[in-house]
C-alpha cells in the first residue's frame, strides 16, 4: 500500500470486516457468552483492528 487511496481503501474493507465479524461472532458463536463477555470480545477485537489501522496510517505518515 503505497498510496493514499490504497491505505482509505484498506481502512474502509478493514472496518466493514471488522463489522461483519462483531454481528456474526455476537448472532452466532456467542450465544452462551455473558453481557460482560461479549463486551469484551467487542473492545479486544476493536482495539486489534483499531491498532492495525493506526500501524497501516502511521507508516505513511513517517514516509511524509
């Protein structure tokens, strides 16, 4: 990803997947989970994907 358009695109897929794995992990696979624990799958998963953006957009701004 060497452009600024390839980093928006890949933060756009990267958000919507990260979507689609909250509702079907929270639909499907976490059925017996407590409150506290599906709570805990949405911030762990969204710290990984929040850290994986800001690795992709702190790489580009080094090289700028």
């Amino acid at each position: 990803m060497n452009s600024l358009g390839m980093r928006v695109t890949g933060t756009i897929i990267i958000g919507v997947g990260w979507l689609a794995f909250i509702v079907l992990y929270l639909a499907f696979f976490a059925t017996d989970f407590s409150f506290w624990q599906k709570l805990a799958v949405f911030i762990a998963s969204g710290a990984i994907t929040a850290g994986i953006v800001a690795l992709m957009w702190i790489r580009w701004a080094i090289k700028w």
